[in-house]
C-alpha cells in the first residue's frame, strides 16, 4: 500500500518537477506545488503540512541554498533535498554545510525514494529527539522552580560538605545559600547537645549505605536561637562521588502546638468537670473520664448515642427546645439540668453548651462543660432550711417570751386564788381549770422555747442506754398493743452531756411521731451507738460538725414522708396529722433541743418505707454524776428587804404580793432608773435585787453590775421568760447570780429567793446555763 507524500518542489521547470513526480509514484502517492520564487515559496510553507522539499540548485530568480535560509529562516524542520542537473562536488559540499540533507543529479534520481525514506525516518527521530530534550528540559525547568520555591529545606552533602541548598534550607538558618555552599558542613549548624546524635544517626549511618533515614535534632540559628529539626535524607551519587540528598523541616512551631495541645489533652482527660463534644445532629463524639465516672456509662456506650442518654425525664420539653434553639443559633446556653445516671440515680448538672466554629464561621460541633452539682444544691437546700428554721425560732421566742410573762400572771394568780379557798368552795374546781388552762400553755410555751433555742437547760452527765431504759414501760403504754417497742442499745454507748428532761422530751417526741405514722401497727425500734462524724460527712450535712457522738435512732415502718413533707418536718405547727391529733411542735421542740446542745439531726424515708431519725449528741468525757434530790420545803427567814424591778406591772404585782405574803419586805419599781433610786434611798436596808433580764433602756445585768458597784454583797436573782443573749448571760451568772425561769409557781418563787438568800443554788444555776448554746 502507497502512502501519501507531500512535496514542495522549489524548480523554475515543470518539466523536471514532473520527473520527481513520476520517479515518486513507484512507492508514494504524492502531492505536490512547485514555486520558483521566495515569495510562492514563503507562502506554500505558511499553509504547511509539507512531508519533504526538493529544491533545485540553480534557478533564474531563487537558489536552492537560498531556499533552504528561508526554510531554516522560518525555524522549520523539513527534509530538504538538492537536486540539480549539473552540481559539481564543491556545490554538494557546499549544500551539506549550508543545511541540506542530500544531493541527487537529476539524470540519476533512483536515489530519490531512498533518500526520501532515510530523510523521514531520520525526520521523525529528530523530532521525537528534540520532544524528549523539550520535555527534558521543561522537567529540569520545573524541578528547579520547585526546589528553589520549596516550604521544604532541601540539601545536598558530599563528604559532610554542604553541596547545595534551597532557599528555604537558608531561611531556616538566618543564611543565604551561597553563605553556606561549600562554606560549612552540617554539624556546624546543629545544637551541640545534638551533634553526636546527628553524626551516629545519621550521617555516618548515610555515608555507610542504610537506607533512608528520618530523624529529630535542635539546630542553631543565625541568631543564636535553637530551633526544633526534622531531616529526612537518602544515599545518592552526584558527579560519580556518594552524595547525600535529604529534606529539612523547622518544626518548632509545631513542637509548641503539639506541647499546648497535649497540655489542653490532658486538662480536659483530667478535668474535674465533665467534657462532651457532639456533631451538628447531637451525636456524641467525645467525652472525657470524668463524664463516664458522672454518668455511670462506659465510653463505648456514649460514642454515637444522643447527651439524652442520660435525660431524666423531669424536665419539660420546652426546657430542651429552648437549649437547642439557643445553640444552633451560634449563642452559649448556661443552666442546670436534672439526669439520670446508668444505674438510675438522680443528679444535677450546672450546663454551658456552645458551638464549636470553623475559620469561616460555620458551626461544625457542639461542646458541653457539666459540673456535678448534686451535692452544691443539697448543701444550699439543707442551708436555707436552717435559715428558715433560725429566722421561725427568733419568732416562736419572741412569742414565748410575751406569753410566759402571761402566764406567769394567770398562774401565780390561780395558785393564790385556789389556797386561799376552801377546799369545799364552789368556785375553787373554777379555779383549779384556769391554772391547769394555764400549765398547759406553760408546756406549749417551754416547746416553743425549746424549738427556738432560749430553754434554760440543766444539763447532767448522762448514759442514753438508762435514759431510754427508765422511759421504756411508759413508751410502751403510750404506743398502744398494736406496735411493738424493739430496743437495740449498744452496751458501749458512751455519755451526753444535757438536760434529762430535754432528753426525755426528744425521745417521747419521737416516739409519738413514730407512733403516728404506723396506724396500721408494726415495730418501731430505738437504737443507741457510738459514732465519728468526719469532714467527708460534715462537707454534705450543713450545721453538723466533726466529732465524737452517740446516736439515737428511732424508726418505724409506716407510711414514710415525701421531699416536700421532710422539707417542712421541723416547722413549729405544721403537721399532716389530722385535726385534734398534734400540735405541730413535737418535732420543732426535738430539732431546737437537738441543736442547742450542739447536735445534729438526719432523717431518712421515703414514701411508704417507714422512717429512720437519727439523733446526733455530743460524747463527753466527764463521769457521770448523782443527782441530788429536790429540797423539800422548810422554815424561811423572811427577814429581809428584796428590791423588785419589773417592766411587766401584772408580773410585778404578782411577785410583790407573793413575797409579802410570806413575809418579805419589798420595794418595787417598773423602771431601772427608778429602782435605782429607791436602792440610793435605801441602800443600807435592801439585801436583794430581784430583776427581770430583758426590760427598755436598761437591761437586768446591767441594772445589777450599777447596784453591785454600790453594795458588793447584794444578792443578785433574774428572771425572765427567754435568753436573748445567752453568752453574755452565762458570765453575769458566773458571778454568784441567780436565775428563775418565767413563769413560775409562788412556791418556786419563794424556794429561788430562799436559795439566793442563803447562797445554795450557786452550781445548780450556774449548771443550768453552761449546758446551752448560743
């Protein structure tokens, strides 16, 4: 098969350009176009795609050495072949030098096809040829571009001698590349703590054949600053002569990244509050070791599950709609969320959830910052409970005292009303109904002092187990046959120091209570043991205090209590007894015993899982003590003068007239400054100050010390319906003074102003006040 040949046949005659033409049809379909001049020949090779040219030597108006300048002129690479009738040897030499690729004799062209041949094949090869060094050289242009342009140091050694370095290789170390060519060797650029390190590891493991090497080391800037390396190198030959090739990376910033993020790691894996990063859809993706140990799951169970793993419930869903508003809008959300761990367990978080954007601001992630704030909340509530109860006991002793000023009337009033009746008179049971009318109310007042913390206590050395040993048949007969009485007292239960009627008070309290809750019958069961309250204990029950204590613990199985109820337990009248079964001071009078003899108190029940109270009481070390009998009524000296000053008239005329009744000789007065003045008038007849404690623009104390600066053995005994200031009173007592409760009976009244006067009641008051608390 033939192939097609284009030819451009530069001839002034037609007649040989046909020869060329025929000699060619015997191997090729040719296409030719013959031109004579530089012009026709200009623009025949500006069409193109011409496969050879055949040129004649001499023509009229062109050459053939002319023709092939023009061609060599235009840059293009053709075949060119001369061809003449009569080209001697020195024109063919001349041609061959001039560019052409052959000559033939036009009288002998059966060299023509052969030498079209050769001049196509050797026409392809040089192209291909000149493609290869094109492309080779394009290489070379591009590799060069990016060594010279390289973020990458880059390097070459020979003999340890820098050979080669890239700009950037310089930068790193403050240099020029041509300050360092051949002007130094690696090792002087590396941190002498370093540099053996470089040697052993490196470049002698380099020069010795090994394969590649990757490998850390401190360098030395221009500057005189050390730098963190990174050096990548490989065995090569350059010139014939081992060469090492290798890369360099500055890697300080880097190093400081990765220390600020291992220091950001490890504060969140040991963060004291709980992490969680979840996507845009909620699924979680990280949390840290203190979520798991919050939440009870593992981490297995937490990657891709919803934070609602662990939802509680109890909040409504317009509480976690506004949280996820507030977040997908880009804002932080600060609150506090009740959840439930794995195993059930209820607790409380303090919450701030933000999202987590990306440089061009678009949201990517969420993260939450969860603190456990179970134990803050129940310190808080536990807190505001004591509040309440402090602020209900101020006013429950201020109500105490006013009535007890009261009562002290009504009572002292009855009692002189019913002995100096008959006992057959008509109008003495009337009598007798307002003083056991009045009794009662004293009791209701000495629970509302006692609740409220202003109870003249009488404290003694006491052993709990006896205590509740002497109480027991009593219990037993107060409980009812339907509820049995366990007892389980520990035979090492150690000794309290406080009132045994308090103590009585808050047992039968709550045995009462206990009772109550048990209509169905059952077993409530009192219990004694020795116990320490630690800090770990004290850090989650606000108003106890570290120490030694023995327990008192009394539960039931009934009915239990709510959290609202417990919340309210010791309120002074509330109650959820029915009408005509309490008072509601029962267990306000046991939390203000409780407390004043520097107690604690903890209750435990649930709805419809009976109830444990736990009473907390301070151990002492003293031995316990016999207690001395009441003294028995006896003859009294009435010859004495008492000064009386009482702000409270009907409290005063009941005094008065008692203490004249027996015999005493009084002077009476309504205003210290007055009283005052009767003791300067009759200084050398009064023997004895009997004075109300709290009273306007001048108190008892005060009233005493001004009288004692006057008489030093003046016989001091106060009175009063509650203690304000119980510390400052406990020192005016220290000082030989006397105390009697409001209110009082005439036989109390007169058996204190007895004591006083004879100076026999001395410890006994002392007693009574240093056992309290303020």
């Amino acid at each position: 098969m033939k192939h097609p040949l284009r030819i451009l046949i530069v001839d002034d005659s037609a007649e040989d350009a046909l020869l060329i033409v025929r000699e060619l049809q015997r191997e090729f379909v040719p296409y030719y176009e013959r031109v004579e001049t530089p012009e026709e020949m200009e623009a025949a090779l500006g069409l193109g795609g011409w496969d050879v040219v055949i040129s004649d030597y001499v023509m009229p108006r062109f050459s053939g050495l002319a023709a092939l300048k023009l061609m060599h002129d235009r840059s293009i690479d053709l075949p060119f072949i001369m061809v003449s009738g009569q080209m001697g040897e020195d024109a063919a030499v001349e041609a061959m030098r001039a560019g052409a690729h052959d000559y033939l004799l036009k009288d002998r062209l059966s060299r023509l096809i052969p030498a079209i041949k050769r001049e196509l094949r050797e026409t392809v090869e040089r192209r291909e040829r000149r493609m290869a060094e094109e492309a080779l050289s394009a290489t070379e242009a591009r590799f060069q571009s990016l060594v010279e342009q390289s973020l990458v140091g880059i390097f070459m050694l020979q003999d340890d001698i820098i050979i080669y370095v890239n700009p950037k290789f310089g930068d790193v170390f403050g240099y020029r590349p041509e300050e360092l060519i051949e002007k130094k060797n690696l090792l002087e650029l590396v941190h002498a703590d370093d540099q053996i390190g470089v040697m052993t590891r490196f470049l002698c493991p380099l020069t010795e054949g090994s394969e590649p090497l990757h490998v850390f080391f401190r360098g030395k800037h221009r500057s005189g600053v050390t730098i963190d390396l990174e050096v990548n190198g490989t065995r090569t030959v350059i010139n014939g002569a081992d060469a090492v090739i290798g890369t360099l990376l500055d890697i300080t910033e880097r190093r400081r990244t990765e220390a600020e993020l291992s220091k950001l790691w490890q504060a969140v894996e040991q963060s004291p509050v709980s992490v969680v990063i979840t996507d845009l859809r909620g699924l979680i993706e990280y949390v840290n070791p203190k979520f798991i140990e919050v939440s009870g799951y593992s981490e297995a169970e937490l990657i891709g599950e919803r934070p609602s793993i662990v939802k509680s419930g109890n909040m409504e869903d317009s509480f976690y709609r506004d949280l996820w508003d507030t977040i997908c809008a880009g804002r932080e959300w600060h609150g506090e969320l009740q959840n439930r761990k794995k195993n059930g367990e209820l607790y409380w978080e303090s919450c701030s959830i933000s999202a987590v954007k990306n440089p061009e601001g678009a949201i990517t992630h969420f993260v939450a910052l969860k603190e456990d704030v179970t134990e803050r909340k129940f310190a808080i509530e536990q807190l505001r409970q004591v509040q309440k109860m402090e602020a209900v006991g101020q006013l429950a002793g201020g109500i105490a005292h006013d009535f007890n000023n009261l009562l002290t009337v009504i009572n002292g009033y009855s009692t002189l009303l019913i002995r100096a009746m008959e006992e057959n008179s008509p109008m003495r049971k009337e009598a007798e109904q307002i003083l056991r009318a009045g009794e009662r109310a004293a009791d209701l007042t000495r629970q509302l002092l006692g609740f409220s913390r202003r109870q003249i206590m009488e404290p003694r050395v006491l052993d709990v187990n006896k205590q509740v040993k002497s109480v027991q048949k009593m219990l037993e007969r107060l409980i009812g046959e339907n509820i049995r009485l366990a007892t389980n007292l520990a035979p090492d239960a150690g000794l309290i120091k406080m009132d045994p009627g308090q103590l009585e008070q808050i047992v039968m309290n709550l045995i009462v209570n206990a009772r109550d809750a048990s209509d169905t019958g059952g077993v409530i069961t009192v219990e004694t043991a020795n116990c320490e309250l630690d800090d770990a204990f004290t850090g989650t029950h606000p108003g106890s205090q570290a120490g030694s204590y023995v327990r008192l613990s009394v539960t039931d199985r009934g009915q239990g209590m709510t959290e609202e109820v417990k919340q309210r337990l010791f309120e002074p009248f509330f109650t959820t007894k029915e009408m005509g079964r309490g008072t509601g001071l029962g267990l306000a009078t046991v939390y203000g015993i409780v407390k004043q003899c520097g107690g604690y108190i903890q209750v435990t029940s649930e709805p419809g899982e009976g109830a444990r109270f736990d009473i907390y009481l301070p151990r002492t070390l003293e031995s316990s003590e016999a207690q001395s009998r009441q003294q028995l009524d006896e003859a009294i000296d009435t010859n004495y003068t008492i000064l009386v000053v009482e702000d409270e008239p009907g409290v005063l005329n009941l005094v008065v007239h008692t203490l004249r009744m027996r015999g005493f000789k009084v002077l009476e007065s309504t205003d210290p400054e007055q009283g005052i003045a009767l003791f300067d008038k009759h200084e050398g007849d009064i023997d004895m100050l009997l004075t109300d404690v709290v009273m306007p623009f001048m108190s008892g104390p005060t009233l005493a010390d001004i009288l004692l600066g006057k008489k030093h053995d003046l016989k001091v005994l106060f009175m009063s319906g509650h203690m304000e200031n119980r510390a400052g009173f406990e020192k005016t007592l220290e000082k030989g003074m006397q105390f009697l409760p409001k209110p009082f009976a005439g036989d109390a009244l007169i058996r204190k102003v007895r004591d006083t006067l004879q100076g026999t009641a001395t410890q006994e008051a002392s007693r009574a006040i240093l056992g309290g608390s303020n």
